[in-house]
C-alpha cells in the first residue's frame, strides 16, 4: 500500500527522471558513437595508407620496404584529422578557437622542441631524397666531428640508427645527419676500393715489384671480390728519395663489410711472396750511433763528454716515434728524463702565472734538449711539451744516466758544469738554485745528483 501511494503521488517526478537521463544517455551514446567512427575510418585509412600506398606502391618503386619513418608520419596526421573531426562534428565545437588555441600552443612547444622538430623534417627530407636507404653502408663526416661507418639499420621520425664496425649501435639525430658529409659505400655499386700502400727498395725493377704484388693480391681476391667489381690492381703512388724507395698501392673492391678482412689476407699473401720471391719491405732506417753520439756531442748540456760517454748514451738511449699532437712532457711534473729532438717539430709552452700574460709557444727544432736541466736539478718540467709533427726523439732517463755514473763517475762532475754554464748564459735560474758564484752553482747542481743516484756514492 505504501508502495502504491508512492507511485500515485510521485509518479510524475520518476517519469521527469526518467526522461531526463534517457536523454543524458541518448546524448553520451551519439558521442561515444560518433568517436568510435571517426577512430574507425581513421584506422581504415591508416591501414589503407600502410598497406596499398607505402607496402606496395612506394616499397615497389624504391626497391626496399619503406622506411618507418613515412608510416609514422602519415599514422600521426591520420589521427590528428580524426580528432579535429570528432571535436568539430561529434562535439559540434568552434574549430576557430581550437585551433587559434593550438597555434599558440604550438609556437610555445615549437620553441622548447626545435631540435625535436629540426630532427623530424630532416629525417623526413632524408627519406624524400633517398639519400640513404636502410640496409646501406654509408660513412658520417662532419667537420671536427668523429667518422661514423656502418650499417644503416633504421631511420626513425627522430634519429638514424647506425650498426658500426665494431658491431655497436650508433643513434644519430637526424639533424646531425643532415649536415654531415655522407659517403654511400653501397651506391651506386654494392663495392668500394680500398688501397694498401707497400713500400720497396729502389733498387727492385718497378715490373718485378708490381708482378709480385699483383699475384699476392690475385690469390686470395675471390675470396672478399663481390660479383662485377674490378680485379685488384697495383700502381706506383709515390718515389721516395729519403730512403731511396718506391710505394705501390694495391687497389682493392671488396664488399663494405669485407673490407678489414680484405686487407688482412691481401697483406698476408703479400709477405708470403715477397719472402719467396727475397724481397723485404723497405723500412725507414733507424739514425746510427754514431750519428746520434754527434748529435748529443752538439747540445750544450752534453758538449763536455768524452766521446765513448756520447757513444754509450747513444747505444744504450731509447729511440722513440711520437705521433703529432702527443704530449711529451707535461709542465709541472718531476722530471724524470730528458728527450733530444732527432726529427720533427715539438712546441714548449710555459705554465702561465698568476697576473701574467701567456706567452706563445716556443717551437723546438730538431737538436734541442727537452727536460736536461730539470733533470739533473731534481726540479719539474717548466713547460708543456708537445709534438707538432711526426718526431723521433732520444731518450735519456735515470737508469741510463746511473748506468754512465757507474761506469764513468767523472762524467756527473761534467755535466754539472755544463748545466751552471747553460744557466748563466740563459739567466734563467730558479730562485731556489740562484747562487752568485759559478762554483757554488756547480757543487749545487752535483750535490742533486749524489742525492738522486746516492747508492753510487759519487764524488
């Protein structure tokens, strides 16, 4: 009964509810709907984009499936139009202000991912150009850059995924590889040449030198030559006078991959036959002893010597190949050897001090002695020393030194003279070392030297 009245009395406000939320859900129902479509014919059209436009037409047309990029793209403006749609027709909203809204927005976002965005386009302009494509081996150079070699294994919307030689991944902002200088090793041949450079005696008949080399390279060509590349082949590079010898460079065209394996069996074969056919590579000859006891006899520390003491420095000193640009000595370290500049160019550059100007580099020529006074004064290297050329140098440690005292104690008495006369004719002591009397200075400089080498018990 209670039930009933409720109904009779209240009947006509649950009708008003009823309708009121068979409306709301008509209402969410045409919204859900409409969204459903529109995602739907946007679905549609991505797969119709992915499968007839980029899987068929456009892989047929390149040769190679399409890169991933293109697909990730046209998916993105795909559903950006399916939004704006649904936005202006399912929620029937002024696009006008949406989109004066998102163009606000954009020049916000624009700024804070312009190298987001900078990576996008030229990623895509790398693919409209078909610069590259992926399964290529290609080389990255960008001025005071690293060289990049490898595989290209995908170009995405933002970065070029490289596998290099040494079976690394490499991802590279599509940005950088815009503005790098790309060399494809795979277009327009799937080979490229590369060459081994052997140098021979003067006196071997050039005809003899190139039929050696050519058959040592001939031998093992099959095995790294892809189809339709050229056989290996051997010329003159260049005439050397100092030493007197000839460089052959043997060309090769092995595949990309090939090419460190290429030159490993090439090189290989090339030994086996020249040691067949009794001939040796000609190698830079070392400076003889005596020449380098006479170059040591010149410089101003070691100009007291007699010369069996030039003679066993140079015998027993180490002969060392520095590289350009290689630190030789760093400024402010103990000195612990000397170096004699026998070929090339280094450059000295003295520690700045505090409230002084820098002074420019002082260029050091074959002949001049790096480190001699620091040694024997038992001080630090004034200066950072560094190589500008290829350099071969002499050098001069504490064990060499202790083998001469050894053998020959006058000699520690010598070059304690000869180094109080460099410092006097330099005016360059160190205040801890300034003493007015050149004696006084001499016993100093040997006072060092009974400290460093005192198990030699010098006097």
């Amino acid at each position: 009964m209670v039930i009933g009245l409720v109904i009779y009395y209240g009947g006509e406000a649950y009708q008003t509810i009823g309708l009121t939320g068979l409306g709301t859900a008509r209402f969410v129902l045409g919204y859900l709907l409409g969204i459903i479509l529109f995602l739907t014919l946007a679905v549609l059209l991505q797969r119709l984009v992915q499968y007839l436009l980029l899987d068929w037409l456009v892989a047929s047309t390149i040769g190679s499936s399409p890169p991933r990029l293109l697909a990730q793209l046209s998916a993105f403006f795909i559903y950006l139009l399916a939004f704006t749609a649904i936005v202006g027709v399912v929620f029937k909203k002024d696009l006008t202000v949406v989109l004066a809204a998102s163009g606000a927005a954009g020049i916000v976002v624009g700024m804070a991912l312009q190298n987001l965005i900078l990576d996008v386009f030229a990623g895509l302009a790398t693919n409209l150009d078909r610069v590259v494509k992926i399964g290529d081996n290609i080389q990255l150079h960008r001025s005071g850059d690293q060289i990049i070699e490898g595989t290209v294994e995908e170009i995405s919307w933002r970065t070029m995924r490289i596998l290099d030689l040494y079976s690394n991944t490499v991802i590279v902002p599509n940005r950088l590889v815009s503005s790098s200088v790309i060399t494809n090793f795979s277009s327009p041949q799937p080979f490229s040449e590369t060459g081994i450079i052997v140098t021979l005696d003067s006196k071997i008949p050039v005809n003899r030198a190139i039929r050696v080399l050519q058959a040592a390279a001939t031998e093992v060509s099959a095995l790294f030559t892809p189809p339709g590349a050229p056989a290996p082949s051997v010329l003159v590079s260049e005439i050397l006078h100092l030493p007197k010898s000839v460089k052959y460079r043997i060309s090769l065209y092995p595949a990309f991959t090939a090419r460190a394996y290429a030159r490993h069996l090439v090189q290989q074969r090339i030994l086996h036959h020249l040691s067949f056919a009794g001939i040796r590579p000609a190698w830079q000859n070392e400076p003889e002893v005596a020449h380098l006891a006479r170059l040591l006899g010149k410089t101003q520390l070691f100009v007291g010597l007699a010369e069996i003491d030039l003679q066993f420095l140079a015998t027993h000193a180490n002969l060392k190949l520095i590289e350009p640009e290689t630190i030789v000595v760093q400024g402010g370290e103990v000195a612990m050897a000397m170096f004699l500049v026998v070929e090339g160019l280094l450059s000295a550059e003295v520690r700045r001090k505090i409230g002084t100007k820098p002074l420019p580099p002082e260029v050091l020529p074959p002949g001049s002695l790096v480190g001699g006074m620091a040694m024997l004064m038992g001080d630090v290297y004034e200066a950072t020393v560094s190589s500008q050329t290829v350099s071969l140098m002499v050098e001069i440690n504490y064990e060499l030194l202790e083998k001469l005292f050894k053998q020959q104690p006058q000699a520690a008495h010598l070059l304690a003279q000869s180094a109080t006369q460099l410092i006097h004719q330099k005016s360059a002591l160190s205040p801890n070392y300034w003493l007015t009397e050149e004696a006084d200075l001499s016993a100093e400089i040997f006072r060092n030297l009974k400290r460093s080498f005192a198990h030699l018990k010098l006097d």
